[in-house]
C-alpha cells in the first residue's frame, strides 16, 4: 500500500495574527522576511496550503507552506510582497 502523500490537491489557508505570529526568518530581502518557518498547532494543515498573516485587514505574508518537519515546524514563502520584519530569534 503506497504511503499517503504529505500535500493535497485542495489547499486550505492557514490564517494567522501577525501580532501573535511566531517565527523564525530563514531568508530575507531589504529587511522583510521572504522565508520562514513556524510552529504548526493544526495537525490539518498540509505543504501546498496557503499562510496568511494579516495585522488588521493589511497582508503582512502571503505564501505557500511548501515543507512541513517531523517535529511539526513548517516553512513558507513569500518572496513577492512579504512585510513581515526580519528578525533573528
């Protein structure tokens, strides 16, 4: 029997607070974090979904989940219009 695959042809979004959005930056551009990575609480969520961080209605990130690890940290990218600051924890 084949291993059940870890991304899904219907993605979902993930929707997060940017004022209670934890991360981690693993790359940057001009100070805003294009790539990051954080801790996924909804054991639904799968690579391929879509992690929206809004302060208010303003988009802070926008991007795709594109690796999830075995200790439940994810990474996302948003390399077009990320303005999420980068910071180094």
């Amino acid at each position: 029997m084949p291993e059940r695959p870890n991304y899904t042809n219907n993605s979902q979004t993930l929707v997060m607070d940017a004022n209670d959005f934890a991360f981690e930056t693993v790359e940057a551009e001009n100070g805003h974090a294009t790539v990051v990575r954080f801790q996924l609480t909804d054991a639904q969520v799968r690579a391929g979904d879509v992690l929206l961080v809004l302060d208010g209605t303003d988009i802070h990130f926008h991007g795709m989940i594109g690796m999830i690890g075995e200790n439940g940290s994810a990474v996302a990218t948003d390399r077009r219009g990320s303005l999420l600051p980068a910071i180094v924890q």
